[in-house]
C-alpha cells in the first residue's frame, strides 16, 4: 500500500480493510475474477484531464463494469470543451498512484473526486490502495468524508 494512501485512511477514521493481492491481477476485472469480489461493489478510480482554457485534472470513481461517461457528464462536470483519460505520466506525477492502484484516498487536496451515486449506496467498496499489489475495503462513507461530490450518470452502465 502507498504510504500516502495509508495517512489518508488513518487521518479519516473509518475502518478499513486492506486485501493484499497479486500485482498481476490488480487491474479491475482480473482482481474480480481472481478474489471473487463483485464489479458492482469493486471501484475504478479514473484520473481524467478536461482541456479548455486552461486544463483541470479530476478524479472519477465508478464501479468496475461501467463505462464512464466522458463525453457528457464529465466534460459537462469540468467545464471544458473536451475530457479525456490523463495520460500514464501526468496521472502518476499529479498522484504519486500506480496504474491499476489508483484510488480517491491520498489524493492532493486541490483535485475535484467525482463518485457514481451508485456506489455510495453500496454497504462497502473496493478502492485501489495507490499500489498494484493490494486493494482496500472500506465503507462508502469514505466519499463524503473526502469531499466528493455525488453525480448521477457519471457512468453508462
């Protein structure tokens, strides 16, 4: 687990889980498939990149089978005129975050986290742990005490 990733869980309180896992099932559906949790429950946290005048970075949270919506909601959420996934080097420097361990805890304060209101009805959830070689298991509690804010549609699925 990332140690920025594990300050914010300690700082916020909540009990947590950490599910240590092998680094080459860390991607959504193979962690799935592999440990027998369910996409409904098991998060993708997308780091996505609005371009406008100026660019805006923002985390996005929906659960593992959906598509998030980028051409509508989450371009209409930044106000930019085009949104897209924040490349591979842009979302590791704004995150200190793996691939495939990305995860709305630890995130810096000045980045907007998006959740899919489906998941905050969820009893627990699975967020990544900053790493690939574990996930967390938390309540969804965790997204208002982060801030986030609550969107209907962000997904398609």
């Amino acid at each position: 687990m990332n140690d920025k990733v594990r300050a914010a869980l300690e700082d916020l309180g909540i009990p947590y889980e950490v599910v240590e896992i092998d680094p080459a099932f860390s991607a959504t559906a193979a962690f799935c498939e592999k440990y027998g949790y369910p996409l409904t429950q098991t998060c993708n946290t997308i780091i996505v990149l609005g371009k406008g005048a100026t660019s805006k970075l923002a985390a996005c949270v929906v659960p593992g089978a959906a598509k998030l919506d980028m051409n509508n909601r989450v371009r209409k959420l930044l106000g930019v005129r085009k949104a897209s996934f924040a490349p591979a080097e842009v979302m590791r420097e704004a995150t200190g975050m793996e691939v495939d361990g990305v995860t709305p805890l630890g995130l810096p304060a000045w980045m907007p986290i998006y959740v899919d209101e489906r998941l905050t009805e969820c009893e627990w959830v699975i967020l990544g742990a900053g790493t690939r070689d574990a996930k967390v298991k938390v309540s969804p509690r965790v997204f208002s005490v982060l801030g986030a804010q609550r969107v209907t549609g962000l997904s398609g699925k």
